[in-house]
C-alpha cells in the first residue's frame, strides 16, 4: 500500500491545504500527516467529511505519496505537486515562487 495525505482548499481564500497530525489544515505538505495502513486511511476519509460539512474545507482529497529517503513527502501526481508549489501565476499575494524540493533532477 502506498502512503497517502489528505488535502483540500481552505474555504475563506482557496488555498490548497493538508491535514496534519493535530487535526489541522496546513499550508505546507511537508507538514502533513501520511497514513500508511487501511484504518488510518478510513480516518483521514472521516475527519476530511467532517471539515467538508461544516465548510472549513472544499474539494477534499486522499493522495498518494511518496516517502523519500531524505525524509521529504513528494506527490505522486503532477497536478499535486504543483498544488504544494503554490500558483504557477505571479499575481497571488503571500506565496513564494516554487520550492526547489519539487524540482526533479
């Protein structure tokens, strides 16, 4: 089985967020709780519906990722790491430009 994160966007300004292991939504993926195994997967599941229903989050998601050897959560798809990268416009205020440890060599 692979590894899997919780994402979504926050609701009040969109951005792409994970769920870490106090149960909050963080900006940064590295900071994400990654399950491992059937139950912890089911839970990620429960609390990304709970904070749906009460609208702290939209377009809740479980993605796979890898664990490097170097300790770092790398997205498995595309379209995830550019969401842990941040816009690939200018124009957002408070974003950074992409992080060098999404950059394959």
């Amino acid at each position: 089985m692979s590894a899997k994160v919780l994402t979504a966007n926050r609701l009040t300004d969109g951005l792409a967020v994970w769920l870490d292991a106090n149960g909050r939504w963080v900006e940064d993926l590295q900071h994400a709780l990654v399950a491992r195994h059937d139950a912890a997967i089911a839970s990620l599941e429960d609390i990304g519906k709970r904070d749906f229903s009460v609208n702290k989050v939209v377009d809740v998601n479980i993605i796979d990722v890898e664990e490097r050897p170097d300790g770092r959560i790398w997205p498995a798809r595309l379209r995830e790491r550019i969401r842990a990268e941040g816009p690939t416009i200018p124009y957002a205020a408070g974003y950074h430009a992409a992080k060098p440890e999404f950059v394959e060599a």
